[in-house]
C-alpha cells in the first residue's frame, strides 16, 4: 500500500486513485478513473499527506483519464469513436 496515492471525492466512502495501473484489491474502474474502497483510504490521500498541492491532484486526476479514455477510445472504430468527442 506504500505507492497508493488518492484524491478527496464527495463520496464517503471512496476517493480517487491517482496510481496510474492500479492493480489492487481496492481499486474499482469507474468509467475512466478508479475508485479507492480501502477502509483506509483517507490515510493515502496526496493532499493531507502534503506530497501535492490541491492543483497537482486536480492535474494529475485528470490526465490519468483522458489518458484511459485514449487508450479506450484509440481500440474503437471510426463510428465508435464519434460517441466520445
């Protein structure tokens, strides 16, 4: 659990993983992003462990999933692909 690092979400009981193949136990895909479900996921939270700024998180959480939806998006065929703008 060392290398997880998360983003505050609205929901309660999860955050944001911000670990760019995350492969364990906790992390659920949700569309492009991932989910922490870690009872403890509070602890990995990048901001309150000041390894990021609030803006670095925003960053890194966004690229992480445009670069998931590219990757989704790059195995589509052309009519496919016009669904994602």
């Amino acid at each position: 659990m060392e290398e997880c690092l998360t983003k505050q979400l609205l929901l309660l009981g999860a955050s944001g993983c911000l670990v760019e193949k995350p492969h364990c136990g906790f992390a659920d895909n949700f569309g492009f992003s991932f989910l922490c479900g870690h009872p403890e996921h509070t602890k990995f939270q990048a901001h309150a462990a000041g390894v990021l700024s609030h803006e670095e998180i925003n960053a890194r959480y966004d690229a992480l999933r445009r670069n998931r939806r590219d990757e989704f998006t790059a195995k589509l065929d052309e009519q496919s692909k016009g669904y994602f703008p």
